[in-house]
C-alpha cells in the first residue's frame, strides 16, 4: 500500500518536472525572451554587415575587371 502511493507520488512529481522543463514559456520567462530577442539582434546586424562586404567585393572586382579589360585595349 505504502509503495504504491509513493509510486503515484513519484509519477506525478516526474510529470510536473516534465512538464516545467518542456513548457518554460507557462512560466513567464521574459529573462530568456531577451536573450532570444537579442541574438537574433545580432544576427540581424551581422548579416547586414556581411551584405556590405559583399557589394563592396563585388564593386572592386567589377572596377578591377573593368580596369584590366582597358589596360588590355590599350596595349
């Protein structure tokens, strides 16, 4: 009799815990909301700063490009 309620016990303890790690959201969890929101800040930031390399790479090789094709008409 004894085992058996501490079995039920048991089982409902192990779906509680279950349940508080599966759904932190029930649980108001703003501190985690802000460090969501701010990585994705900086990813956000990170590829608009990989977006300007890459137009300015592809700018020089074009001025690059450009620049050989007339030092070749030249000579």
């Amino acid at each position: 009799m004894l085992t058996t309620i501490l079995l039920a016990v048991l089982a409902v303890v192990a779906v509680g815990a279950a349940g508080f790690a599966l759904v932190p959201s029930a649980l108001g969890n703003t501190r985690a909301d802000k460090r969501l929101k701010a990585y994705q800040g900086d990813i956000r930031t990170t590829r608009r700063e990989l977006d300007v390399n890459r137009t300015r790479d592809a700018r020089r090789k074009t001025v690059q490009q450009a620049l050989k094709a007339q030092t070749d008409e030249l000579n």
